[in-house]
C-alpha cells in the first residue's frame, strides 16, 4: 500500500500524457527535420496543442498539463539531438502557457482557444528569442532593412515592419485557436470512446533515462565553467572588431571541440553552414552603416562575421550545456532534493512510451493523418493509466 503513496494520481495521468506528448515529438518531430520541412516546429507545435486539448477533455484536472509539459521537456534531454536545451525550454513553456490560459479562463471552449492561441504566439516569442541569442540585436535591423527593400520593390506592399509583426502574431494565434477546437472535437469523442485494455504488459521501462548516452566523463566543474563563460563571450563578442571576436573564440572552440566533439552534430549539417553563409551575405547588403561605399560594405561584413562567430558560440555552448546535463549527477539530484514525485514520473513516462508509439500504429499513417492516429490513441489513455497504477500496486515501478 506504501508503493501506492509513491507518486500521487495528478502526477500518474501528467505521466499518461508525456508519453502520448513525447511520442508525438519522436514520430512527427523526426519526420518533419529529417525531411528539413519549412515550418516544422509550428506543425509540431499545432499537433502539440491538439494532443493537449484533446487529452483534457478525458480528464479535466489542472495541473496535469503543466506537470506534463515539465516531463515531456526532462524526457528530451535523452535525445540524440546536439541542442536539447531549445526545444526543452519550448516544450515546458507549452505546458506552462496551455495550463495558465485554461486556468484564467475556465475549463470550457474559450479557455481552450486562448490556450491554443497563447501557445502559437509564443512559439514566435521564443522564435524571437532564439534568434537573439543567436545573432544579437543586429538580425532584426537586417530584417526591416529586407522588409523595406521588398516593400519599395512590391508597389502594392505598403504595411509598415511592426504591423507587419502584428499581422503574422494574429495568424498564429488564428491557427492555435482552430487547432485547439479540434483538439476539443477529438477529446470529447474519445472521452466517449474509453477502451480498457488489459492487454498491456509491463515494458522495458526506464534504463534509457538511467543510462548516460555518451561516453563521457561528467563534471560539475565544467558544468558551472560553462553557465559563467557563454554569456561573457556572448556579452564580449557585441564591443569587439572582427579580429578580437576571432582571438577570442578561437580557444573556447579548440576546447569544446576537445571536450564535446560528439555533442556537436548540429556543426555537421550542411544546412546549418548554408544558413550561416546566408545571414554573412545578408548582412553585406543589408546591414546599416556610418560610412559609405567599400568601406561601408567592408565594415558591414565584419558585423555579420560577428554574427557568425556568436551563433557558433551559441551552438557549441548549448550542446556542451546539454551534455553535461545528461549527467547521472544531475538525475541523481531530482531524486534527493524534492523532486521525487518529478523523477518517477519520468521513468512511468518512459515504461509506456513504447504502447503509446505503437497505438500510432505506423509512422506513415501517422503523418497521413496525425488528427485519426491522435484520436485513436487518445482511446487508450485509461488503460496506460490503468497499467501504471498496477505497476506500483505490483512494486515494478520505484
């Protein structure tokens, strides 16, 4: 009857949906970048709030999603992505702004489509953010320089930067509220539709959570090392000429490449070097400078350098960040400092990940129509419920 106490029932079913939400990231998510799709994240993020939304009309309880959220964000540290960090901190924020807007709201239809459209605006905040963090201040003022250019080029376009802005933060928002509906339409005919299957057995459970991915020796140390020294390169990089930049950047790269090489998988994408060169040739003709002529043009390409270097810190900061993460330490210390109820509920997430991957029944199907597969397995929820609470009756999950 202890085992029972282990993790109360609000953070069992937040284990119910980070798995339907995790399995949603495996399947969709690696079709969508594998396959380099424009848009990919606000597909994934649209699938997302369907999922959620749906998922609450079987059990409106608060603090489900939020939990939930938090989960599916700890479930991707074991991705074998080089940068987990972002998409880490979206999906916990998904969770967090989708529980706020209902909460607000009320548990009825408006509070649904507020949570649906607080989420798309986000993701463009967080698309902002990222941005930032990536290329500075500079990326935007290249932005309205290319918007204004296109804006003289095309007579008939004659909306100013910010309105501009406004008008694509509506369209998100639109799409979050229409996906949230159908979200709301699946939920209640799945609510409906419960099917107890006792079928399920017990799974592989949790050693891919309890296993380190890569063979690396874990330390805090430079875990600490690394939160201090990013931003002051980031900080360093906004008042130095190109050459400083370089001199600077040079030896926090021979050390990451050193210390992180298997981690860095991001630099080995010719995508991400074609996305570089773009944002250095955008930067020659649309960056704004003092002087004139070569000189003008010179200086504007050492911005975009700039530009370059703090992107590659960026990156090669966060996958060093994200591998240290990963360490066993660090799980270790979800367990000891508060977090008990957090770390099982990781490892119950886990246990039914592989149910829930093949009540999609095939990664084609799904992507054919993600709305049936969603529904479909929104069927089952009662009985992965149902499975987790056996286990800890049966004290196989501790």
């Amino acid at each position: 009857m202890e085992q029972k106490r282990t993790v109360n029932d609000k953070w069992i079913k937040a284990s119910v949906l980070a798995g339907l939400w995790a399995g949603v990231e495996i399947i969709a998510g690696s079709f969508l970048h594998n396959l380099k799709i424009p848009f990919s994240g606000t597909f994934l993020t649209l699938i997302s709030i369907i999922l959620v939304i749906g998922f609450f009309q079987i059990w409106p309880r608060y603090g489900i999603i939020w939990r939930a959220g938090l989960i599916t964000a700890l479930m991707k540290s074991i991705s074998p992505s080089s940068v987990i960090l972002g998409p880490m901190i979206a999906i916990a924020m998904e969770g967090f702004v989708m529980e706020l807007a209902i909460r607000v709201a009320g548990r009825n239809i408006m509070g649904y489509i507020s949570a649906g459209m607080l989420t798309m605006a986000g993701i463009l905040i967080h698309k902002i953010v990222r941005l930032y963090l990536l290329y500075g201040w500079d990326i935007f003022v290249i932005y309205e320089e290319m918007y204004n250019f296109a804006t003289r080029s095309l007579e008939f376009l004659h909306t100013q930067p910010m309105r501009a802005v406004l008008i694509l933060f509506v369209i998100y928002a639109l799409l979050g509220a229409v996906a949230a509906l159908f979200g709301y339409k699946l939920g209640q005919k799945s609510k409906a539709e419960q099917t107890l299957d006792l079928s399920f057995t017990a799974s592989s459970r949790n050693e891919i959570w309890n296993r380190p991915p890569e063979a690396i020796v874990y330390s805090t140390r430079y875990l600490i090392m690394l939160v201090i020294l990013i931003p002051l390169i980031l900080f360093g990089l906004n008042n130095l000429t190109w050459v400083q930049a370089l001199l600077l950047t040079v030896p926090w790269f021979i050390f990451v490449f050193r210390r992180y090489h298997l981690a860095l998988r991001q630099l080995r994408k010719w995508l991400f070097w074609m996305q570089l060169l773009v944002i250095l040739v955008l930067a020659l003709f649309f960056s704004r400078t003092v002087e004139s002529g070569l000189e003008g043009r010179l200086t504007a390409l050492s911005g975009g350098f700039i530009m370059v270097l703090r992107a590659l810190v960026v990156v090669t900061g966060f996958a060093a960040l994200s591998t240290e993460l990963r360490a066993p330490l660090m799980q270790r210390l979800f367990f000891r400092s508060g977090f008990r109820q957090l770390y099982l509920s990781v490892n119950h997430a886990f246990g039914i990940l592989p149910m829930v991957i093949s009540s999609f029944t095939t990664t084609r199907r799904f992507i054919a129509n993600p709305a049936r597969s969603i529904a479909t397995s929104l069927r089952y929820v009662d009985s992965w419920h149902y499975h987790l609470l056996r286990q800890l009756d049966e004290g196989e999950a501790d």
